[in-house]
C-alpha cells in the first residue's frame, strides 16, 4: 500500500511539473543548500523524473528523497519550498 501512494504522488508531481515554481529568496536557499550552480527549479525537476525518487505527502508538502537530498514541494502551489541534502549518519 505504502509504495502505491509513493508513486501515486510521484505521478501527481510529473503530472504537473510545469506548475513546479520557486521563489527568488527560493533560488538562491535551493543553491545554496544543495551546493550547486544550475537553475534550481530545473535541477529538482530533473531529480524528481529519475526512477528512483521517492515521493511522500505529510500535510500539506510532497517531500523528494532521491540521491543524496530532500525537495519540499507544496502541494497545491507547486512551490519548491527548500531542498536540502540528507544529512549524514555515521
């Protein structure tokens, strides 16, 4: 049950990923945390197509896990809210 609702928010997201949008203040959050320089809004797109990403919904944010970080998408703007890398555990 718990993997069909995982892909059920994946499709949701693919769906929609034209709507996928961040703020200014979010562009340079996304760059910052995740340590790159490419456009942001793209870089998480191309993160959530990749067949290993994971796609949960808590409240009102859908949450990315794939690779190394965490995309928080809201769920009725389509706003990437903050991505982040998973932290480390030793």
């Amino acid at each position: 049950m718990l993997k069909k609702m995982i892909e059920m928010h994946r499709k949701i997201l693919l769906k929609n990923r034209d709507k996928i949008h961040t703020t200014e203040m979010g562009v340079e959050r996304i760059q910052k945390n995740l340590g790159i320089n490419d456009e942001p809004v793209g870089y998480c797109i191309s993160k959530l197509e990749k067949k290993t990403s994971s796609v949960t919904r808590n409240g009102k944010n859908y949450y990315v896990e794939v690779d190394d970080c965490i995309i928080t998408i809201n769920s009725s703007s389509f706003t990437i809210i903050t991505a982040h890398k998973k932290s480390k555990k030793n």
